[in-house]
C-alpha cells in the first residue's frame, strides 16, 4: 500500500520485522520503550545504537524528547540518517516530532507494535508530545519514510491492549465500510481471526483515502474520523487519562454520539443499540464512568483544541457506513440530550 502526501509518498509494508529492517538504507538507530524492547529487542541486530524509553504517556514529554535529541546529536545520528520508532502510538509520535526537527528534520520510519498504532496513528504524518497544558499541543506533520505493518508484534501485546486497538477499526467500519463491518461482526476481532490482517488492511485503506484527501485537516473530511472522538477525548480529559485507555473511550463515545445524533435526528434510530452490542460482543466498554458528570464532561469539551469559537464539533453517522461532520453546535442541547441519555 501507498500513502501520497504532499511532498511525495510512503510505502506501508506488510512483511516480518525484519525484512523490513534487511531493506533499510543507509545508517538507521532504533528508539523504542522498555516493554517493546523486553519483548523483541531480539530482532534487533547488535550494534544498532538503541534508546530505550520508560513506557506509557508521560514519555510523551519534553524530558523525552529532549533526551531523543540530545542521544542523537552525541551519537551523532548524520542528515542521511534514518530514526526506528519502534513501538505503539507514544513512541509513534514522539519519535516522529524528534524526527521532524531534528536538523530540521531527518527520516524516520514507524514500526507500530500495538494494534492500535497500527491501524491509527502509524499513518497520517501526526507527530508530537504532550505539554502540561495539554495532549498532543507541540507537534508537526512529519510523514514516514515507510511504516511496516508486521502481526509479530501483536502476538505479545497484553489483552486488554489489542482489544483497545479494535474500536479504531469498528470506527473505520462504521464510518465508511460496511462489508468491513459485515467481516467484524461475522467473530469479534481477536488475535486468531483468520483475516485480523485483511481488517487491518481495510482499516488503514479508509484513513489513506481520507488523509490523503485532507491531508492538514482543512476540508473536513480528515475530521471524519473523529466519529465518538469528541466524546471520547473528553471522557479521556475528565479522567485525567488514567482508568481508561484512548479506544475505551472512543468504544463508549460511539455510543454515546450515536445517542446524540438520534437525539438530533440525524442519525438512523437504532443505530447506537447496533453499536453498542458490537462493542459488548468485543469486550468494550458502552457507558460512561459514573464519576464522570455531564457537566464536567462538557467542562472537558470545550476545552478540546479542535472547538471552534462557534461551538462542539461532532462527527455524527448518519447511518451506518456513512458519516457527517456538524460543527457549531450548541453545548447546552447537548448537556440536555447527556443528562437525557444518562
Ligand atoms: P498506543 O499504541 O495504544 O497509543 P502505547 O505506545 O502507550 O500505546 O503502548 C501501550 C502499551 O503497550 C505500553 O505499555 C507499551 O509498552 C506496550 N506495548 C507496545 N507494543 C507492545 C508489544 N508488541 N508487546 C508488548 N507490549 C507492547
Ligand atoms: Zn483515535
């Protein structure tokens, strides 16, 4: 598969680790976490100089990522030097804005090890950490130079993390393939689906189609694949995301925007009760937390950095395998329809 941006285009290959090491050109180093590193440090062969980071968000910090820079400015990594993001979306993203403006800017490439990463954040171009202030608030867009795709890594991802990893490629499903759906809801998605590769494909195909379409996030269309994102992100911030992880959330913003858009009529009556007995059947979470108020849920939307001045935006289904995105909306119809839902 080929992704095409702006300033040229990626492959996405589909192949062991380590073929796809076997082909890299030119000098490359590896930055990786601990548990990725336990796991399959094996495949990496001695001598390739490797940073291997504590895992989880807080990685996702300036402490990290100045220390990116600083190992690669002592290595020294030179221009035609390619930086191995070995792992899931944090070490995904901060090693793409480590990538981006080091030297300003030298290759990288995106070997997600998660599910999740993937079938999300891996493409795209997206890099960037979080700041105190917020998730994701320093980034850039900074393409791979190539992403392998590779089930090896999935083999030895804990449970609960491949199972977070399929509300992303449900959501792919909803918004824009129905004959993925038909495919997902023939078997929960699990490790030994037969075509857990051919859904991961599908997956990736519509979010090609889309950031290659609106590759910055200016028509709109990009924002699609926000479907139970507004909602999710928010249940993320209300929790100080801790609890829940990021497609736990969006499993239950599915639902819960999928109640709105009927609330709204806009989207198909009876929709959100197909969705949430997908998401039961994956062993996803359908309800909000009832620590959780809708006041503070609200409270946590409206300091999302993609509201506009004018109001929440939602990516709403229209039905599914089709979706819309509504913008401008009015935060206190909202709160009655979550006070309603609850
Ligand atoms: P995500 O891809 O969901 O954004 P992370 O990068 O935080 O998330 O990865 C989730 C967790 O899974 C982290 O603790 C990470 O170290 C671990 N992890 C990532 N890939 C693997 C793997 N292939 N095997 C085992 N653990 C992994
Ligand atoms: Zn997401």
């Amino acid at each position: 598969m080929i992704i095409k941006h702006s300033r040229g285009e990626y492959p996405i290959w589909f192949e062991p680790y380590s073929d796809f090491q076997a082909g890299l050109q030119g000098p490359f180093v590896v930055i990786t976490d601990e548990n990725v590193h336990s796991a399959h440090g094996h495949l990496l062969p001695s001598g390739i100089p490797t940073l291997i980071l504590p895992p989880g968000e807080a990685t996702k910090s300036i402490e990290c990522y100045s220390r990116c820079l600083d190992w690669l400015g002592e290595l020294p990594l030179t221009r035609n030097g390619t930086v191995v993001a070995l792992g899931g979306g944090v070490i995904g993203d901060l090693v793409g804005f480590v990538a981006a403006t080091y030297m300003r800017g030298v290759a990288f490439v995106q070997v997600p090890t998660t599910l999740l990463a993937q079938v999300d954040s891996s493409i795209g171009g997206k890099v960037g950490i979080d700041l105190p202030a917020g998730k994701n608030l320093a980034g850039a867009f900074h393409p791979p130079s190539a992403v392998c795709v590779s089930g090896e890594f999935l083999a030895t991802l804990p449970p609960r993390q491949f199972v977070n990893g399929t509300a992303e490629v449900w959501k792919a499903a909803y918004i824009r393939d129905e004959s993925l759906l038909t495919r997902l809801r023939a078997g929960a998605l699990s490790l030994d689906s037969q075509d857990l590769q051919q859904c991961i494909i599908s997956a990736l195909m519509i979010k090609q189609q889309v950031v290659e379409q609106d590759e910055f996030e200016t028509t709109g269309l990009r924002a699609q694949l926000n479907f139970g994102h507004t909602i999710g992100h928010a249940i993320e911030k209300a929790l100080d995301y801790e609890g829940l992880l990021h497609g736990e959330a969006v499993s239950i913003g599915m639902v819960v925007e999928a109640q709105i858009g009927e609330a709204l009529s806009i989207t198909r009556p009876g929709t959100s009760e197909e969705i949430k007995a997908d998401m039961i059947k994956q062993g996803l979470p359908i309800t909000i937390p009832e620590s959780i108020s809708v006041d503070t849920l609200l409270h946590a939307m409206a300091r999302d950095k993609k509201v506009t001045q004018s109001g929440l935006s939602f990516s709403f289904l229209t039905q599914i395998g089709t979706c819309k995105l509504c913008q401008g909306l009015n935060s206190v119809e909202i709160s009655r329809i979550l006070s309603d839902i609850a």
